[in-house]
C-alpha cells in the first residue's frame, strides 16, 4: 500500500526566511508520480510541481526548489525568502504505479508573518 | 481556459437529506475524480471517472455515488446526509492522470 507522511503539521516564519517542507512516501511499485499542491484559504488546491521515479534531477522555479531523493523515499519543498502570499497549506501527494488516484499526506500549514 | 467548475460553492443541509455536487472538468479533460476534505482525516479518494465509467472507487459507504456524462461533466451523490458528511467536496480533472490533477474551488457541504 502507498503512504505519504508530512511530519510536520504546522510551521511559522518570518517574512524572508527560508523554510523546508518535508515529505516521505512509501510504495512498493518502482513507478510512481509524486506531486506538491497548495491550498490557500480559498480552499482550491493549486498544482505546484510533479516529479515521475525515474526523473531524480531536482529543480529550482522561482523561489519554489525540489529535492528529490529516492534513496530516503523524500521529495521535500524549500520556499525561499517566503513571503506572506506563500502562507497556505502544502500538500505532498503519490499516485502509484497503474492506479489514478492520488494519495495525499495529511499536509503542512505554513504561516509567514510579515 | 477554463479551469474546474464546481457547483454550487456552498450548501447547507438536514441530517436525512441528499445532495448533488456538480463538476465541470477542463474542456477535453476526460477523467474526473472526486474528493472529500475532513479536519480529521484529510483528503480522501471518493471515484474517479473516465469516459463516463466508474474507474476507481475510494473506501466510502454507498450512500456516496456518482456518475460521468457524455460531455464529462460528472455529478456526485450523497444520500441520507450524516452530521459527518459536512466537509469540502473537491473535483479534479486530468488529460494522463500522469501528469496530475487541476482541482476545482470545492463545495463545501455543512450538514446541520
């Protein structure tokens, strides 16, 4: 069965801090799809980024970076020098090999103070 | 391009009632799938359609249904409304699952 695990509920920033989102996930399938959401109060889940089990090369968008690293099965998010727009709640999500649906973790509230 | 369409924003309704949520999916999108947003247990896998078959089915009571028109559009179901159905119903679209999902705003269901 597949299991994604955000160990960190809530974390509070300061404007211009940098901040790391974690994410571990677990699955027996050697392909699988690993996503970042965000959901800003409005409730809608925006589609950050998507990274396939083969792809390990990290990426950097922005202030929005990706490291992903199969040999610790985590693919965490760094935001840097956040900012009061980036406060939402991030959500790490594995969809598993032939199966369409997303497995979410139970997501991270981020709050950035001005 | 539009995005995901969800119908209506907001419902209020009575323990015993049913309800139908409405989704409009991207244009030529032709898996949708619904989830449910608690508190207490997150985000949770309802179904998923494509090409108006039920693809996959989430661990839910069958008092939860749903189906898929010829033109995408899908519509869900909940009959004999519980105090615990009250949450944030999100609909998703996708061309290749593959490459994710573009959800919708919700609805979001209180059941009083």
């Amino acid at each position: 069965a597949q299991k994604v695990t955000q160990a960190q509920t809530e974390i509070s920033v300061v404007e211009k801090e940098d901040v790391t989102l974690d994410c571990v996930y677990e699955t027996r399938d050697t392909t699988y799809y690993l996503f970042w959401y965000k959901q800003p109060p409005s409730g809608e889940l925006v589609f950050l980024i998507r990274r396939n089990s083969f792809d390990e090369q990290n990426e950097i968008s922005g202030r929005y970076s990706w490291n992903f690293q199969k040999s610790t099965s985590s693919f965490n998010f760094t935001i840097t020098a956040s900012q009061v727009v980036d406060s939402a709640v991030y959500f790490c999500a594995l969809i598993q090999g032939g199966y369409s649906t997303l497995t979410f973790g139970k997501g991270t509230m981020l709050l950035v103070s001005p | 391009k539009a995005g995901v369409t969800q119908t209506p924003r907001y419902l209020i309704k009575t323990r015993g009632q049913q309800v139908t949520l409405s989704c409009s999916p991207i244009s030529g999108h032709r898996s949708v799938s619904w989830y449910q947003q608690t508190p207490g247990q997150g985000l949770q896998f309802l179904f998923e359609y494509f090409s108006e078959t039920q693809r996959n089915k989430g661990n839910f009571p069958g008092r939860f249904s749903g189906r898929q028109f010829s033109n995408s559009r899908s519509e869900m179901n909940v009959s004999t409304l519980e105090l615990g159905d009250s949450a944030l119903y999100l609909c998703a679209s996708s061309l290749e699952y593959r490459d994710g999902y573009t959800f919708g705003s919700g609805t979001r269901l209180t059941v009083v």
